[in-house]
C-alpha cells in the first residue's frame, strides 16, 4: 500500500509505503532484500513502553542517570566536532525538553547498558534475524530539534520507533550520496531538504527519496545505508533496534567507516579543524563536476 505522493516548495519525495502488519517472507522479499523503507504501525503495539514511558515515568524512576546531550554543535568544525554538548542529569535534560524549543537532542543513548530494565519494555519484532540485544538506543529531542542528514557509520538496518511526540523524516539511499553532496570521510551532508538551494547543491535536483511524518507507535524501518534527516515536530522519544548488514559488501562499508573513515576525518579535526572542515565543503561542493 503506497500513499500518494508528497512534494515541497523544490523536491519531489515520494511517500514511504504503510502497512498495519507484515509477516517474515513479505518483509524480506519486498523491503529488507531491495532495501526499502517502510513504516509499520502495529509491530511496537503490544510494548508496555507506549504506555509506561512518560516523561514524568523518566523524571521520577530514572531522573538521576547522568544523560550526554548534543546541539547544533554537534557537526561543526572544532572542538565540539563529534562530542557532547555537556553531560546532566535525565530529570533536567527531561524538562528541558517539555518545556523548550531548541536544537538539543539526547540520542545513540544505550539502555542496555545504561538503564538495562527498560528493555523488558520492548519487544523484538521477528522479521529479521540478529537484532542486536547489547545496544538498544534511545533517543530523546526537543521540538524543533534537528538531526541533518547522514546515514549511521556502521551500515546497520535501523527499526526505529516513536514512543511519544511526532517527527518528519527525509530519507534517500545510499546511492545518492553523490546527488546529496556528501562530505568527504564522513558519513554526513549538509543539504537542507526542506529548503534546498540548487545553486549551492545541484546534485538535489536529481536526488530520489522518501519522506515521511512517523507518529507515536509507529515504526519506520531505514534499511542499511540510507540517508536519513529528522526534524522533530513535537517533544518526542523513540526507541531504534538494529540489525548488521546482510550483505559483504555492506559488511566490509561499515568496517572502513569505522575503523579508517572516522579516525582520518577526527585526526584531520584535531590537526587543522576549520581548514580540514572547508577542504570536506570544497570536495562535497566538486562531487558532481
């Protein structure tokens, strides 16, 4: 079942496809095998974390865990470049988010390891085999967060749900990276697909991609590799479970990125932050002449 199709002021997008339910053989042959998006809106029904966890629930049994909290800063050239904002406790952090509306966002925050008895609040979906059970990651924004587009270093496929508050997310394969301008040893672009300036970026007149509104309890499937951009509509919390790429050649991508990609692109931070951060806009800039 696939909706109409959705358009802004420069891009064409076409909607993410929407079932209420999908068994094991059709997810595998029609998404995860040709790795295609889609939202389900029933897999996360049966969590008794949809009900369970209010902010009020966070602020009350966990408000003391120490949380590190990100911004804007989060992608900018210099010290700040891929670290925390600052690190405070969840029952602040928490306020902040109902009450504020900023670019602050708590995310790739592992109750697994962190707060391990909230993950007796989710079930894991039978779709796919090998869900990871040692990093299950939360994710927390206030609204009118911002998490600019990128796709996740290690090539994983993500299942990620919205426990509370309501989010717009832009997604393209990863085959457009290219058409997205990516910068160079990394994993990120700075395309603004809901603004897009075809002179600064060209490449998007042609970029081919999804766009989607994800609702509290559902579940949008990002299959391994994809571009993703979220704006956080309302003050919202969801949960991602993952699984590794399948294929070898997705297997050996999210090796490289982690282990040379990310080193190069840190140590290039360190050594000359803002000269290393204008040659990545330069070359993303040239990547389609």
């Amino acid at each position: 079942m696939t909706e109409s199709e959705q358009s802004t002021p420069h891009l064409t997008l076409a909607a993410v496809d929407r079932v209420s339910t999908i068994n094991r053989q059709d997810f595998s042959d029609t998404y995860f095998t040709p790795l295609k998006p889609l939202i389900i809106e029933d897999i996360a029904k049966s969590w008794p974390a949809l009900k369970k966890w209010t902010p009020e629930f966070f602020k009350q049994q966990h408000g003391n865990h120490q949380v590190k909290v990100y911004n804007e800063g989060f992608v900018e050239a210099g010290d700040s470049y891929m670290s925390q904002a600052r690190s405070i406790p969840l029952k602040e952090f928490i306020d902040a988010v109902m009450t504020t509306t900023q670019d602050l966002r708590m995310f790739l925050y592992n109750i697994k390891s962190a707060i391990p008895e909230l993950v007796n609040d989710i079930v894991y979906p039978d779709l796919v085999d090998g869900l990871s059970k040692q990093f299950v990651f939360m994710f927390f924004g206030c609204k009118d967060s911002v998490t600019q587009m990128h796709f996740d270093i290690d090539m994983s496929h993500v299942f990620h749900t919205a426990i509370f508050g309501r989010k717009t997310i832009t997604l393209f394969p990863f085959e457009e990276r290219k058409n997205l301008h990516r910068y160079p040893y990394t994993c990120r672009s700075y395309v603004d697909v809901h603004q897009p300036d075809f002179n600064e970026y060209p490449g998007l007149k042609n970029a081919q991609g999804y766009r989607v509104v994800l609702e509290p309890g559902e579940t949008l499937y990002i299959p391994s590799g994809y571009w993703h951009h979220l704006i956080y509509d309302e003050a919202s919390c969801a949960i991602s479970l993952r699984c590794p790429s399948q294929t070898w050649q997705g297997k050996l991508q999210g090796f490289y990125n982690l282990i040379i990609m990310s080193s190069i692109d840190r140590l290039m931070n360190k050594i000359s932050p803002q000269g290393w951060f204008n040659w990545k806009k330069k070359q993303a800039h040239k990547s389609l002449v």
